[in-house]
C-alpha cells in the first residue's frame, strides 16, 4: 500500500493514535471475519425455515452485515462488526412466524419499526438510561436463556433430541434398524462430531473454529451422499423476493406491539453489552465509558433499519469482534475490512447452499455454550436475584419463546422484590415493564 493510501487511512481511523497501524488492521479484520462469517450461511438457513426465499435472505445478511460494519467502521471508528444476530433470527423464525402464526412480511415489518425505536431511542440517549436501569442478573439471565434456546434449536435440527408423547423430548437414535441391521445415523453422529471439533479448534485457539467445522462436516456429508454439492461461485441471488415486501397491515395491535418491544429489548442488552465489552477489552473505554457511543449506536440502529428493507432479522454488534481485537484491531479499519469480506461472500451463495442442518447446527450448540457463560455474573447467593434470573433462563427453552422468557424474569423480579420488602430496589423501569407483560397476558393471553 502506497504512502498516499497510508496518509488517507491515518486521517480516517487515527491509526497512530491508537498504536497500530495498516497491517494489523487488515489482519484484524481477517481474523474477525473468519469468527463470525458462519452467519451468513446459518442466518438464510434459519429465515428460510419461514417460507422466505434463501437466496435473498443470503444476499440481506451479507449487505445488511456490510452497511453496519461501514457506519461502525468510518463513523463511529470502533474495531466492532456488525451481522443479522442470533438469537434475534430464532425468535423471528420460531417464536413470531412459526409460533404466533405471524407472516414473514409482518415479522419484517416488526423489526423494521424496532430499528426506527431504536435509532430515536439512540439518539435521545434513552437507551443508555434503560441500560442503566435494569439489574445485571436480568440482563445476563436473558444472555443466558437465548443461549438455551439456541442449543434446543441445535440438537433438535442435529436429530439429537426428539420429541416423545411421554416425556416431550428424549434422546435421538445413534443408530437405526434397516433391514434388520443397525446402521450409523450419521446426521446425529456428524452433528456431534462437528461440536466437538469446534471445541477442540477453540481450546487450541485456531481462529475461525466454527466457520472450519461447518466446511468439514459439509465435505464429509458430500463424500458420504447425505448432500448434494451445489457449486461454489454463481452469480448474486436476486434480494427481490425479500426487498420492500414488510407488510405493516395489522402490525400494531397488541400481541405485535410486544413482538415489537421483545426485539427492541433482547436486541438493546446483546448490541450495548458487546459494544462496552469489546471496546473494553481493546482499551478503549475512557472513565468507564464508552466515547462517540452515540455514533456506535447510530451504526446498529440504521443497520437494523437497512437489514429489514433488505429482508433480514435484527442487525447487531457481534461479541466475535472480540478475536480481532485480540489481533490487535484498534479502529474502524477492522469494521471496514469485514464489510468488504461481507459484501465478497455475495458470490459464493451455493456453497451456502449446500450446507445442511446437521452441519450448521454444531455452531448454534457452541454459540449456546458462549451465550451461557453470562450465568456467572449473576448474583446466585441472593436468592431475590436468583430466582427472577432462573426462572427468565429456563422460560425461554421450555415455553420455545425469547418473549415468555423476558416476560417472566421482569414479572418475577417485581413480585418477587415486593413480597420479600425490597421494592426500594426494583428501579422504576421493571415495574413499567413488567405491568406491560401483565397487561398483554390478561388482555392478550400467552
């Protein structure tokens, strides 16, 4: 790279002042998108279950992912990249589409109101003031939650739990009968072999561990015939089955408007906390706090916004920034490179379609191991913490919805901070919330 090119990113991202400089950057960028591209083949793979084209689905995760690295990148000037999140795309799919019987198009349209809150919230830093607000225990009991429901999904897509008439779920078959053989089922046992893979990748620290399991267990899937390979490079999906089809018509009534608040609040914990933990992390926090967090907040706000015109769920900060910062990424030229390496993946669409579930779920159960580390920052000696905490964690699992999950946690935290005489305790944000959910259960139902 030239000296005029060096002088023009010097001015852009302050790469002196930050201690770094091009190399480390792009190699930061590199490394982050390694950890995190695995979205781009996960996220259309689980939209799709909707009835939403996978084609355009791939090309939203990829432009959506793209628009916000660049705003977080050049705006902003934060080494943090943004993508469709999970957990968000789980409720979209399983709790609002396939759970309320809610059209695709109206879910979209959903998200898209949430990113409007979110960027007026955002920019009258009402968002920082609700953050404040709530407890650290409900905060990281929905983390955790979400994190449980990723792994329900996982094992259920790898085969390894089924349902039972008896027991609502018991363990899935090893291996079949056929022709009065037993035979290896090997979707369930690949889907094993692919977790424990990304664990070993991970423990030994190779960059990309999720994203080299997804490959590997896809090319032993092909070689074995349990997929049928589709090709690597085409020419870009059309994003028309999906651009502009957010259907607004019968969005705001009651059971909608809390669809609303539930990706506007699981969405406000997961992109703050990873903005204050990655920027930490990097050094970057001044005092405790977070400089230019209003620009940072613009960058996901208008991400969410762009992501439901092109037709994807939530848009948000990735923790997986975290792997570029320990490459050194000190500036917005690490959010840049991934957005490059985001809009590159536009090509590559028939590789994603040839994954298949058994393949991918092995990254929902590992990204659930992640999700369920946030337990630990949770008071469990108060029991006035802990059980509020509880109860959100295993709601989410067990009742298959993020939503019942919220719900429950800041309805139990309220009434349960009131009947033990600590209500000076509960801030006054809980207690709106958790009126709210009452509300929608004795008007609505569940």
């Amino acid at each position: 790279m030239n000296t005029s090119q060096n002088g023009l990113l010097e001015r852009l991202f302050k790469l002196n002042e930050h201690g770094t400089n091009v190399r480390t950057e792009l190699l930061a960028g590199f490394t982050t998108f390694l950890t995190m591209c695995y979205i781009v083949i996960i996220n259309p793979s689980i939209l799709s279950i909707t009835g939403m084209d996978f084609g355009a689905v791939f090309v939203a995760t990829c432009i959506s992912a793209a628009i916000g690295c660049f705003i977080m990148g050049a705006l902003a000037n934060y080494p943090i990249a943004l993508a469709p999140g999970m957990g968000l795309n789980v409720y979209f799919t399983f709790s609002v589409v396939s759970g309320m019987k809610v059209p695709w198009q109206v879910a979209l349209a959903a998200v898209f109101v949430s990113g409007i809150i979110f960027l007026l919230f955002s920019f009258f830093k009402i968002r920082e003031m609700l953050v404040n607000a709530l407890p650290m225990s409900l905060k990281m009991a929905i983390a955790a939650g979400i994190g449980l429901f990723l792994a329900l999904i996982a094992l259920k897509n790898a085969g390894l739990i089924v349902g039972s008439p008896d027991t609502l779920v018991k363990m899935g078959e090893f291996f079949v009968l056929e022709e009065g053989v037993k035979l290896p089922n090997w979707p369930v046992l690949l889907a094993l072999l692919g977790f424990f893979l990304i664990v070993v990748l991970d423990y030994f620290r190779i960059r990309g561990a999720i994203i080299i399991s997804i490959f590997a267990i896809t090319l032993l899937a092909i070689g074995m015939g349990l997929t049928e390979f589709q090709g690597v490079i085409d020419p870009i999906p059309s994003v028309a089955p999906t651009f502009m089809q957010m259907d607004f018509n019968g969005l705001f009534n009651g059971s909608m408007i809390a669809v609303i608040f539930v990706f506007f609040l699981v969405d406000l914990f997961d992109s703050t906390g990873t903005l204050v933990g990655v920027s930490h992390r990097a050094g970057l926090l001044v005092d405790g706090k977070l400089p230019r967090l209003k620009k940072a907040l613009f960058a996901d706000s208008t991400a969410i916004v762009a992501g439901a015109v092109l037709g994807t769920s939530s848009t948000t900060p990735y923790i997986e920034s975290a792997s570029g910062v320990s490459a050194g990424g000190r500036t917005g030229l690490t959010a840049v490179t991934v957005g490059i390496l985001m809009l590159a993946c536009l090509w590559f669409s028939p590789l994603a379609k040839t994954v298949p579930a058994f393949a991918t779920a092995p990254a929902l159960l590992y990204i659930g191991v992640q999700m369920l580390r946030s337990v630990i920052e949770i008071d469990w000696k108060d029991i006035t913490e802990a059980a509020p905490a509880f109860l959100t964690i295993v709601f989410m699992p067990f009742t298959y919805s993020v939503a019942d999950g919220i719900a429950m946690g800041f309805i139990s935290y309220a009434v349960i901070k009131l009947l033990c005489g600590r209500t000076k305790e509960v801030p006054p944000m809980v207690w709106i919330v958790a009126i709210a959910w009452i509300s929608k259960f004795w008007f609505l139902g569940a």
